[in-house]
C-alpha cells in the first residue's frame, strides 16, 4: 500500500445524495492538503478507507509512479518484456486450411511450393 499524502485541513461541505430507496444520505466533503502543497476536496470517506479505490495523495503519486515506469524503460502494461524479440518476428503469417500459422520464409516457400504444383 502506498503511504498516505493527505493530511486533513478542515471541513469544507456536506452534500446530500437521495438513493433508488428514497434514503436521504449526507455526505461530507472535506479540505486535505497533500505533502506536494497542493489543496483538494475530497470526500471524507474516500481518504479515510484503506481499500484500493482510496485517495492517497492529490495526484502526484500517480505521477511519480508513471515517471518511474517511463524510467525503467518497461511497455505500456509493465509486463518486463523490454529488450526480448517479439516470439513471431521474422515470420510470415499464412492461412492453410482457415488456420493462421506464423512460419519462416523457407517454409512458406515449401508451403506455396506444393500449393502451386497440387493444381
């Protein structure tokens, strides 16, 4: 889990959300100011939770943590394959029989070889 940025400054709103049911819900919103110095409202209970989907800073974690991937050189879903061949490079993709097969130059030749002499 990341470390908490937000530090809570002072109450800002409450706002009130009618549900499907016809429940009224208050929902405060409060001010936070994050270590970076920037100020934001947020609600209350999106900082306060430990889960996943919580607030941690203002959005300058999210910025460092991207720096940090650009850094590393990883691709876009940061599965590490930076440097590796791709497993299909240098191959020819062909249809035999309505299925694709990624083969080499030689043995596409072999294969159009024999397609062009069955007929």
């Amino acid at each position: 889990m990341p470390e908490q940025r937000l530090t809570f400054v002072k109450y800002h709103h409450t706002r009130n959300y009618t549900r499907p049911s016809g429940y009224v819900e208050r929902v405060p919103y409060c001010l936070y100011q994050c270590v970076c110095g920037k100020q934001k409202v947020l609600r209350k209970s999106s900082v306060a939770d430990q889960r996943r989907n919580s607030a941690w800073s203002c959005g300058c974690l999210r910025l460092e943590n991207l720096q940090k991937i650009l850094e590393k050189g990883l691709n876009r879903n940061g599965n590490g394959r930076k440097g590796k061949p791709s497993p299909n490079k240098g191959r020819v993709r062909i249809e035999v029989d309505g299925k694709i097969r990624y083969v080499t130059p030689k043995e596409a030749d072999e294969i159009l070889h024999k397609l062009y002499w069955s007929i």
